[in-house]
C-alpha cells in the first residue's frame, strides 16, 4: 500500500515562498479560491483568515506539479506538493531535510544562474570526484542543491 503524503515548509512569508518554489521547479501555484468561497459562505472561516484580495489563505500556499490532478472542489492538488505554511519564528539553523533539483551536468551552471534571478544565493560549490552541485539557499534560507 502506498501512502499519500505532502511536504510542508514552515516560512515567513508562505506566499513569496510559493512563487519562488513554483518557478524553480515549474510547478503551478494552487488556486484553492472556489474553496475560499465555500468556506466563506458556510461561515467556517472569515477575512482574518485570507489576503486583502479573499483569493488565498494569509498563512498558507501550496504549489503543485502541472501533470497532477487537483481536486475540482477546492483546488487542492492530489500528487506532488508543496504546502508553505506562515509560522512566526524565523529560521535558525541548517534544514535537516532539503530539496535536491536534477538538471544535470549540462544545465547546472544555467540553472543556478536563474535560480540567483528568481532571489536564491549560492552558498557553496562542492566539487570532488563523483560529486559536483551548488548548494543554494532559497529566499527565505532554506538550503537545497542543485546537481
């Protein structure tokens, strides 16, 4: 038996976090606004719980792979899927848990070049034999690499 799962990422900023992470990995960022709506309408949450806009939840995004079915009612992907969630405290130490991004040898040097565009850092190169990616850090610290 196989287990549905999700990654969730603590961030300060769960929206800026999507967008970075939805353009990094070509993902699409979820629109869970019919959701919103339905909730908004049954009572169940009010404006304090969303965006100035009532499109998106304040603390929390999600993105998700373009090829996987969403659920129709509330956008919800249903495949590979990251959910942001807005936490208060910033982040302090090394992750120990990290995202690895395979480009391969050929595009590595272009696609860290436009991960630095979309707000990522370069923190260190490793090169030795049998191993050679970039490790990065995304806008908000989170540290992952790119092979």
């Amino acid at each position: 038996m196989t287990i549905a799962w999700k990654l969730v990422m603590d961030a300060a900023d769960p929206h800026r976090q999507a967008a970075f992470w939805a353009e990094a990995l070509g993902y699409v960022v979820e629109d869970n606004s019919a959701l919103i709506r339905r909730l908004l309408d049954q009572g169940a949450i009010d404006d304090s719980a969303l965006t100035p806009d009532r499109t998106a939840f304040r603390t929390l995004q999600a993105v998700r792979h373009p090829d996987d079915p969403a659920d129709p009612v509330s956008g919800v992907g249903l495949g590979r899927r990251i959910l942001f969630q807005g936490v208060p405290e910033p982040k302090t130490v090394k992750n120990r848990l990290h995202v690895d991004l395979h480009v391969g040898p050929e595009r590595r040097d272009a696609e860290v070049d436009r991960l630095k565009g979309l707000g990522a850092t370069v923190l260190w190169t490793v090169e030795e034999p049998g191993d050679h990616h970039v490790t990065m850090a995304d806008p908000e610290g989170n540290e992952f690499d790119v092979q």
